[in-house]
C-alpha cells in the first residue's frame, strides 16, 4: 500500500495521487512530493497502491470518512481522469454509501481538483484546438461531488505541463503546498455556498452488483492490468533490442 502520512498538522486531508506513469511525470511527481511533505496531509499514490487495478475499497472509505477535504491530484487524460482514477470513483462511491437512501458518509466534505493539462491556457478556447473553455470539461467532476454532498471547492489547474518553465512549475507546487497547509483557512471558502441537495429516487438506484459480478469486474481489470504491464514490457525490450540494432 503506497500512502503515507506525516505527523500534526493539516489533519484531515486525503489526497489521491493518480498517474499512470509517475517516471515520465514532469508537474505532478513534485505535487505529489509537495503533499508528502506537508504534516498531516495522508497521500495515497493510487497506481502504486493499486498496480492490479483491485481497489480496496473498504480501506478507500475509511480513509475518506476520516477526511474532511478529499484531494484529486492528477493530469487531464482525455479531458478526463486517467482510468484508475475513474474505477475508484466506480468502486468507492457506492450507493447507499456515498450518495443515496442512507448513503450521507461524505456529507459536508469538501472536494478539490488539482489537474495538470498537456494544453497551454490559450489552447482551452474555441478558437484554438481544445475548442472548449476548460471549464466546460469540469461538471462531471463538480456534479460527483455533489450527489455525495461534498462542496467542490475551486480547482487549481496547472496548464501547459510541458511547455512551462521550471519557475512557473515550482511557483505551482509552492501555492499547492501552502494551501493544503492552510486549509481550511482559504479566504474564498467564507463566500462557497454549503452543496446543494441531490437526493436520487428509491426508483433510480443502481442495481446490485452480486458476489459473483464483483469477482468477476476485478477479474477483468487484474487480467487487463497484467496483459498492459506484459506489454508494456515487451515493446520496452523492443526498443532496447532496436537502440542495440542502431547503435
Ligand atoms: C493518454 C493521455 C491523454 C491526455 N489527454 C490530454 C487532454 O485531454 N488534454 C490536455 O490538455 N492534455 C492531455 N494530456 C497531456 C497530459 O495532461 C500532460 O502530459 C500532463 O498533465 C503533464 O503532467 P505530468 O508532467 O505530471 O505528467 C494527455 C496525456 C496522455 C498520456
């Protein structure tokens, strides 16, 4: 299990590291170093938890009842979560639990989104290639949050991870980090409203995954894990055999 947690301080805070690749990481890897390092602050570095994609999910709602501001720290895939970001939502926030009849657990939390984009600012705009403000890609984020009830504070979105220079990068982390040791002492959380109410219909619960449906999903995502990480390998001895040709 890849958490880890420092001793006093902001106590109460979650963050959910979430990259599938942390070696390429430019942005996130010092964000992630930056939330580690701030007392208090539990750090769950989610692939590395969870390399077969089997969540636990009852330690993930533990971990979360326990805190008051969830972090969701992590690049913009596809104008999404990457994949495993997005089966710990599937798994953790079940019904009943997270929202639903009896399901108040995360009730009054707060969320956070702190995303990185490959994009510069400029290409989120429908004259450029993201054709889209970024904020348009943000209600599923917002929406989960709130049929859970947790208030989705602000997002702070890192654009252009690539192209931006060390300064701006380290300029980032050193806002990130003050403001997971400030909270909940943010000036522009006195003016959010408290999450409006979504109460979702006895007519429309989910149906329930049976013993036999829930081994068979985590079948599925461990082989498909297994079969990535085996290709993975394969095209990386490829490439040295390649390079060794070349040289
Ligand atoms: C599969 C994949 C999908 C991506 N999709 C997007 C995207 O939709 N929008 C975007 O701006 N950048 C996208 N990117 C770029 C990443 O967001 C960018 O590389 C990342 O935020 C950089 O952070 P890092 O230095 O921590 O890896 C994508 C990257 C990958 C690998």
């Amino acid at each position: 299990m890849t958490t880890t947690t420092s001793t006093a301080g902001a106590d109460g805070i979650y963050v959910l590291a979430a990259h599938p690749h942390w070696r390429d990481s430019r942005v996130n890897r010092q964000l992630l170093a930056a939330a580690r390092a701030v007392p208090g602050v539990q750090v769950n570095d989610l692939y590395g938890s969870y390399p077969d994609f089997s969540i636990d999910v009852e330690a993930e709602q533990a971990r979360l009842a326990k805190a008051r501001l969830l972090v969701l720290l992590h690049p913009i895939q596809w104008y999404s979560a990457p994949p495993l970001q997005k089966l710990w939502f599937d798994d953790v926030l079940s019904y009943g639990w997270a929202y639903g009849r009896g399901g108040t657990a995360l009730q009054g939390k707060d969320c956070w989104l702190v995303a990185t984009t490959g994009g510069p600012d400029a290409s989120y705009h429908p004259q450029s290639y993201n054709r889209y403000f970024f904020d348009a890609f943000l209600p599923p984020y917002e929406q989960t949050a709130a049929l859970c009830g947790m208030r989705f504070l602000p997002p702070l979105v890192f654009h252009g991870a690539r192209s931006a220079s060390d300064a701006e990068v380290a300029a980032h982390v050193d806002v990130f980090a003050q403001r997971l040791g400030s909270y909940p002492q943010w000036p522009e959380l006195e003016e959010l409203d408290a999450c409006v109410a979504c109460p979702v219909p006895e007519t429309d619960r989910p149906a329930e995954l049976d013993d036999a449906d829930k081994a068979a999903s985590a079948a599925f995502y461990s082989a498909t894990a297994r079969g990535l990480a085996s290709m993975s390998a394969a095209n990386e001895e490829n490439n040295n055999n390649n390079e060794k040709g070349t040289a």
